[in-house]
C-alpha cells in the first residue's frame, strides 16, 4: 500500500499538550480514523487520554472510529465542549 499524507489540526487542551496547532502524519492508504489516532498518541503519548474524549472530523464533518481517510485529507480534534 502507498502512504498518505494527512494534515491534524488541533484546538484546546491537544494543541497545548502537543505545542503545535497542526500535526503531519503519513499513514498507510485507507488507514482509519482510529489507527490514525494510535499514530498521533505514538508521536506525542500525552495526548492518548485526552483524545478518548473527543470527536474527529475528516474534511470538516463528523466521522466514527472505523472510517477511512483519503490522501490529502484533514483531520481535525475536536474537543469535548462544556457549558450551560
């Protein structure tokens, strides 16, 4: 399989923890949304409890664990919101 490129963007308590607003990760094609989160926690491990907390958007829409991500996509962290 050839390998992707995939931009993450992070907001809130991720970009704190990892010290950048924006991640590169090159990934094998097709990878999905969960094997792409194991790879951010390998590149920066204090983000793994953080990131069980939040949703993932793939080109600006909500996805599950299990979906796939295509070449060039964005990724972003979207973090748990609270309020009231």
């Amino acid at each position: 399989m050839s390998q992707i490129k995939v931009q993450v963007l992070l907001f809130a308590k991720a970009q704190e923890l990892a010290g950048s607003s924006t991640l590169e990760i090159l990934a094998e094609q097709g990878i999905a949304v969960s094997d792409l989160l194991d790879l951010i926690t390998q590149k920066i491990p204090a983000l793994a409890p953080y990131l069980k907390h939040c949703r993932i958007a793939v080109d600006r829409e909500f996805q599950s664990l299990d979906s796939t991500i295509a070449q060039d996509a964005e990724v972003a962290i979207i973090p748990p919101v609270s309020g009231g």
